[in-house]
C-alpha cells in the first residue's frame, strides 16, 4: 500500500493542520515535519509553546510509524502508548522535527502476525531551523489488531 502519509497525516489530525505543520520528508521508518514561526503559537518567552513542539514531534513520530506500518491500517489501529520528551534549550524560530523508528519493521509485523499487540518506539530530535538542539521526544507506539 502506497499512500502520500503527510497529506494523510493532515486530512486524519485536524490538530497538526491547525498548527500548520509541514511534512517535508517521509521515508520508510523517517519523517521530517516543520513548524512555522507564528506569533499565535508562541509561549512568553516568544518561542514555540511547549504544546506545539509536542505536536510537532508526536506528528513527525505518526508519519515516520505510518511510512513503516501504513500497510497495516486494514488490520491494526495504531495507537501512541507513551511520549516522554525533553526540552534543552529555549526553541526560538521555527522548528523542525526528525523523527525515526527504532524498531524492525519485520519483528514487529511478526509479532502482530502472531496475535500480538506490538509496541515500539520512534525517536525525535527537534531543532531549529539553524539546526540547534532543542528537544528530544520518545514515543511509543502499538499496532492494535483489529477483532
């Protein structure tokens, strides 16, 4: 199955298109999404709000899952299980978000094959548009066998 994730990706979460984010780049097991620099989503400081580059890098870590699992959709649901982040350093800017899994696509398809209800995980780096660090999210994800 072959599906264009990020346009799929804004049509499903009405949320990520509200903030504007941009998926620039999907690959199997990557995605590069950017969130604009817009004073209706800043914090108090004038940076991106927390909240927003939360949103950018649960989104980036959908479309890296989905360019992985996408094929899965008629039988699993996905579904974020867990998301820890951290931020390092005040985001000024613009944002961008590279997120990849950290899983092998085979031994998770295999653990679904067998009844199970995988989980993973997809790492994500968020920097600015200059490229400095400014956090680090895991989230992890399970593919839930439809019944």
């Amino acid at each position: 199955m072959t599906f264009d994730v990020g346009a799929f990706m804004l049509q499903s979460v009405p949320f990520a298109r509200m903030l504007d984010i941009a998926f620039e780049k999907v690959e199997p097991g990557l995605a590069v999404c950017r969130l604009p620099d817009r004073a209706d989503l800043h914090n108090h400081l004038g940076g991106p709000h927390a909240g927003a580059l939360f949103t950018l890098a649960e989104s980036a870590s959908g479309a890296a899952m989905l360019s992985a699992f996408g094929d899965q959709l008629s039988r699993a649901t996905p579904l974020a299980a867990n998301a820890a982040i951290r931020y390092v350093k005040l985001a000024m800017g613009e944002a961008v978000a590279e997120a990849r899994l950290r899983a092998s696509r085979e031994e998770v398809v295999a653990r679904l094959d067998a009844g199970e209800r995988p989980e993973f995980d997809v790492v994500v780096e968020i920097r600015t548009a200059d490229g400095t660090p400014v956090s680090e999210m895991t989230v992890t994800w399970t593919l839930r066998p439809n019944r």
